[in-house]
C-alpha cells in the first residue's frame, strides 16, 4: 500500500495516544444490503501490491509495480522501483476477461496512481510524487515520497499531462482523488500544516475554469488519524456518498471504510460491516456508476501478494418509497390562497405555504396528526390530518380555511421606534409587509392603524407622537402600493394603557414596552367575489365547521382503484347536471387538445371544474372521460401533466357549489378547481 511518511511532533503524538473522538454512525448499512455483500478476490493480482482501482468505462485501471519486477524483494522495490498504472479489460458484470498491461503513457521515474476520471470533462486526475528526492539525501536522511496530483486528458487516443493541481505543494503530499460528476469538485488527501491529523481530506472547488483554494472538510471527516482514499459513489444510492479510509478509533483493524452523504455536514459517519471491512487495511473503494459490484483493496489474510485488490457485489439498500400529500391554506370568505401561512405538523416541524397557498410535498404520518396553521390578520386554525393510505397511488390532498380576524385588534409585533422619534426602522418593515399583503390579497378590506405610548410624558405630547408615528407607519403602507384612504393611522397617547402604576407599583420596562405598541384593527367588510387560483381542493365547496377534521379520507378521491370492467360507479344523471345537446360550444383549454363542449345556462367562459376524479395515468383519465361521454356527461382533461385530472366545466362558482352538492351524495371524490 502506497503510504504518507509523515513528521509529527510529541505534543501531536501525545494528543493521539490519548484521546480519540467517536462520531454518530449509520445505523446498519446504507449503501448495500448486508445479507446480500459477496467479495472475492480477482484473479490478475500479483505477488506484490496492485491497489487503487477506477474503472473508467469498460477498463479497470489498478496501480501496482510493474511485471518487470516480479519476483524481486519488497524492500528492493520500495527503495529503487516505482509503481505504473495499469489496465485491464472488464465485462458488464465486471469480470476481467483479459490480460493486465500497463498504461504506457504513464512509464516514468515516478510513482503512478491512484486516479480518479470525470466523464463529463474527460480529464484523469493522477496521484504521481515529485521528481526523483533520492538524489540529495544526506546521510542518516529518511526519504520522504511527497504526491502530487498531475491532469491528463486525451489526445489522439493516448492520455497527455495538461495541467498540474495549483496547490500541489513539494513541501507536503497532495494525492488520491476524487471528483464530481460535473468536474467542479475535487477532493483529496493532504497531509499539508494545519489539519486535524496525519493525513486530510480537503476539497477545492473549480469555477470558470480556476481551482480555489482547499477546504479541509472539518473535524466530523479528519481525525487525529489518517484519513485517505476518497471515492464518490453515483447518486444510485438514495443520493451521493463519500466513501473514504481511516484508521480512526472504533474501527475493526488498521484502515476500514467509511461513508457518509455528500455534500452534508457529516454528522453520520457509516462504518461498513464485514466482509468490507476486516481486522487489516481495507481502503480504496471505487463503484462505477449505476452498477451492482464494485472494487476495493485489502491486505487480509489469503491474499496473492501484499495488497489485493477484491471485487464484491450487492444489492443496493433502498430507503422504502415514503408517501406524501398536500396541505393548501385558504381563506374562508373569499376563497383565496393564503400565502407565507405557517403550518406546524405533530413533528414539530414548521412549513410556510407558497403563493398558491400550498405546503408540498409533506410526509404522510403514521397516525392521524393535528395540524395547526397560523397566519398574519386570520385566526389560527387546527384540524387533523387522517393518515394516508400508502397502498393508494391517489395524491392526498387536504385544505385548511381560515377565517380574518375582523372587528378584532391585533397587536403588530417587532415595530420598532428609535426613542423620542418616529421614523420606521428598517427592521420593522417586514411586519408591516405582511399587512401590505393581506391587504393587497384583500382589496376590499379597511383597516385602521393604532400607536401607543407608554405612561411616561405628558398626555399632549404622547398624543402627538403617538400620532406621528401612526402615520409614520401608514405612510410605509400606502408607499408599497395600498390606497390611503384604505387605512387610517390614530394615535391613542397613553389613554388605552395595559399596564398603569400604583401608589405600590411602579410599571417594569417589560410592561413600559408592552404599553408601546402599535395595532391593527380591521372593520368586517362584506364577502368578495371568488378570485382566480391555480388549485386548491374545496371539498364540499363550503367548510364544515361541525367537522374539525382532514376530509382527506372521506371525501378523497379514489377513482384509480375503480372497476376495470369498463363500468363506472353509477352517477345519478341530474337535470342540472350538463348533458350534451345540438349545437354545442367548443371551449378549448390552455394546454390541452382536448376540448370541452359547454350548452344551455352555462354559456360563460370555464372558470371552475367539478374534479370527479385524478389519475397518475394519463390513458387511465382519457379513457374515464370517454366513459363520462358515453354516459351523457360533459367531460375533459383539466390538467396536461400528473396527476391528470377529469371534471365538468362550469362559468360560475354557485352554479359549480350546486352541482357538487348533486353529487357527492352519490360519488366520493368530487372537489372544484378553479382554472
């Protein structure tokens, strides 16, 4: 095994003999299947050290001393003789199926590997040491082998040295890489001054071309050991991993492997079980990309030479496919999206809703789960998501209403005033930005500002600045686009304190501050006309308050588990229900060929669907449609893309409310869309 000759000092010796440092770690084994782990060694190994295998497409390449050589004594060849790169042909399941040879480009008085290859740049990063050291050693010196990391690419079929790593270093090693996909990543071993321990990883990142200057990857990756070895797995693994060797403590032997995803912040270090890792050196992994077997080297027992190198194959460990649903917030009176809505689920983990007024994708509980959900100007709001059913492939859908708090005051937090002034600073502008967007997603609201001082002062000057600084705030308001005469600032002084002093008492600073306040209070306006929304599920078409619960599972829709007899769950045929007639409309909706035929009172422009249900499938939906005409419904597609859903087309939001109340006595599933 090709090793760092390291100079250490005591202070550093003694640290290492008696401390060590234990990190998390995986939890069984994350990248493969224990059970199904198979390792023997290949067959091409020679009697001395073959290690650091790549496969660059359908050819193995390994580093070991040259054929050459065989046969003479290690200590000759560690002392006069370099290691070469070699090559052999592999087959799909990676097999060797011919002879080993060496990559004559890479014949030279250095020591040659381990490499690493980017296929998207084409470019071979090459561990090789400096030009030949021995020649001005003094006596008693101990040779010290310093890497560095050369690039080649190629050219004319025979790979060419194009560049150099800029922060190779005579005076430290910088070897054994390991790079992205994209090629924008290296990482590497270094023993350069500075780090945790007697060999690194750092990594540099290359942007326009230039590689900037390396990171160590911190103390959760480098301990007081050697760290070596780095190899980057595909994303087949349930995303990245970095795979590394350490002869940190907790290990089996000598270097074991480990990994951990990548990028992350190394929090879970994973220690792979037998038979990857052993009581020796076990190091240098590589897997290529999308395959079920992979290569490693080892020196333990019943090996052909010093280090071997070994294949093993597996089955991948998969994290099972977790189900998951969307939560939409919307307000109860006019049918808008709620936007910046918090969301808190049973996990105590906190969403904030988009501008449709979504939180997706949320995970599906175990066990039904409350749901609270909050929102500047509107009352909080609690119901119970039920838990979802992971045999369905339907999207589970749930949406909360919430109701403004009208003729109600609410304080407005982290408004802040410099003393004795009353210009807004700049940190209270995002508390007056949320009002700007209640009142922007609600035009017709009115609202009025209030400021109030402390009891401090005198009653004329209190009013005044209180009122000063109303207005100060309005005028913020009415800057960002809302309508002054929407909002009316008043100042109260200290005439509506909270907290006053007594002959007994006097008042704290917390409640001097809780008495400088300012609020909102906004008048109950009348009901607006419903507003265009992208989606959101209405149920019923009206909330239940009766209810309090998720109507998820009562009402959800479950058409993708219907009959596939070609019989439909019977619907009802109403006479309000569209029927086609002669002489019908053709409405074409945007981004889809299909076209929805619209008679008798519903001559308006389609603005709702009446959802009867949503398929992953698209010839699942086309054909339920076909099956809908067939049986006298007007029907279309009401989506392009997964998940497609079918519905009937209507002008107005009543007329639609009037036919799901039609229908959902008859036909779970049913929920409006707004186009």
């Amino acid at each position: 095994m090709k090793s760092f000759v390291i100079n250490r000092n005591f202070f550093l010796m003694f640290l290492m003999l008696c401390s060590s440092v234990v990190y998390p770690q995986i939890k069984g084994n994350q990248l493969f299947i224990d059970s199904t782990l198979r390792i023997s060694e290949i067959g091409m190994n020679s009697i001395h050290s073959d290690f650091g295998p790549f496969v660059i497409q359908d050819t193995l390449f390994f580093t070991t001393f040259n054929d050459n050589l065989i046969g003479k004594t290690d200590l000759t060849l560690k002392n006069k003789e370099f290691y070469d790169l070699y090559r052999a042909p592999i087959d799909k399941k990676g097999d060797i199926f011919g002879k080993r040879e060496p990559v004559e480009e890479f014949i030279t008085r250095f020591n040659d590997g381990p490499v690493a290859w980017c296929a998207n740049t084409d470019e071979l990063f090459v561990t090789q040491n400096y030009k030949d050291q021995t020649k001005n050693l003094k006596p008693f010196q101990i040779l010290v082998n310093r890497l560095r990391i050369i690039i080649a690419k190629r050219v004319n079929g025979k790979w060419r040295q194009i560049s150099e790593f800029p922060y190779n270093n005579p005076a430290y090693s910088v070897g054994h890489p390991a790079v992205t996909k994209s090629g924008d990543t290296l990482i590497f071993s270094s023993d350069k001054p500075g780090g945790f321990g007697g060999t690194d990883l750092y990594y540099s990142v290359r942007k326009n071309g230039k590689w900037e200057e390396p990171v160590n990857l911190g103390p959760k990756i480098n301990t007081f050991e050697k760290e070596e070895f780095p190899f980057l797995t595909d994303h087949s693994f349930n995303g990245q991993f970095l795979v590394f060797a350490s002869n940190r403590a907790g290990g089996l032997g000598g270097l074991d492997l480990y990994y951990t995803p990548f990028p992350s912040d190394f929090s879970v270090i994973g220690h792979f079980v037998g038979p990857i890792n052993t009581k020796n050196d076990d190091f240098a992994m590589t897997i290529p990309p999308e395959a079920d077997f992979g290569y490693l080297t080892s020196n333990r027992p019943g090996g052909k030479g010093h280090d071997d190198i070994y294949k093993f194959t597996f089955k991948r460990f998969l994290k099972p496919v977790e189900k998951f649903r969307e939560v939409y917030v919307f307000d109860k009176t006019s049918n808008r999206p709620i936007p910046q809505a918090r969301i808190n689920l049973c996990d105590k983990k906190s969403y904030l809703t988009d501008l449709a007024g979504k939180v997706a994708p949320l995970p599906c509980m175990e066990t039904d789960c409350e749901v609270n959900a909050s929102a500047f100007g509107y009352k909080d709001k609690s119901i119970i998501l039920l838990t979802c059913d992971r045999n369905s492939t339907v999207l589970v859908r749930d949406t909360i209403w919430m109701n403004i708090l009208v003729n109600q005051k609410i304080v407005l937090k982290n408004i802040y005033y410099d003393f004795d002034k009353w210009d807004i600073l700049p940190e209270s502008g995002t508390e007056l930005d949320q009002l700007v967007a209640l009142m922007k997603a609600n035009p017709e609201m009115k609202v009025e500002l209030s400021s109030h001082t402390d009891e401090r002062g005198t009653v004329p000057y209190n009013q005044k600045l209180s009122q000063r600084r109303a207005q100060s705030a309005v005028d913020y308001i009415v800057s960002k686009g809302i309508d002054q005469l929407k909002i009316k600032a008043i100042g109260y002084g200290k005439s509506q304190l909270i907290y006053k002093s007594t002959a007994t008492h006097k008042c704290t600073p917390e409640e001097h501050r809780q008495n400088r306040r300012t609020e909102i209070f906004i008048p109950g306006f009348l009901k607006g006309e419903p507003v265009k929304q992208e989606k959101g599920d209405y149920s019923n078409g009206r909330h239940n308050e009766a209810k309090g619960y998720s109507s998820s599972k009562e009402l959800g829709s479950s058409l993708e588990n219907a009959p596939k007899t070609g019989t439909l769950p019977t619907i009802e045929k109403v006479q309000k229900i569209q029927k086609v007639t002669t002489e019908p409309n053709i409405v074409k909706t945007p981004g889809i060929e299909k076209t929805l035929t619209v008679n008798g009172p519903n001559t308006g422009a389609i603005r709702y669907y009446l959802v009867l249900g949503s398929f992953n499938n698209e010839q699942k939906a086309l054909k339920f449609v076909e099956q809908l005409k067939s049986e006298g419904y007007i029907a279309t597609l009401c989506s392009d893309s997964a998940p497609f859903r079918v519905g009937i087309g209507y002008s107005r939001f009543s007329q639609t409310k009037e036919q799901l109340e039609i229908l959902k006595s008859k036909y779970k599933g049913v929920w409006i869309l707004t186009k």
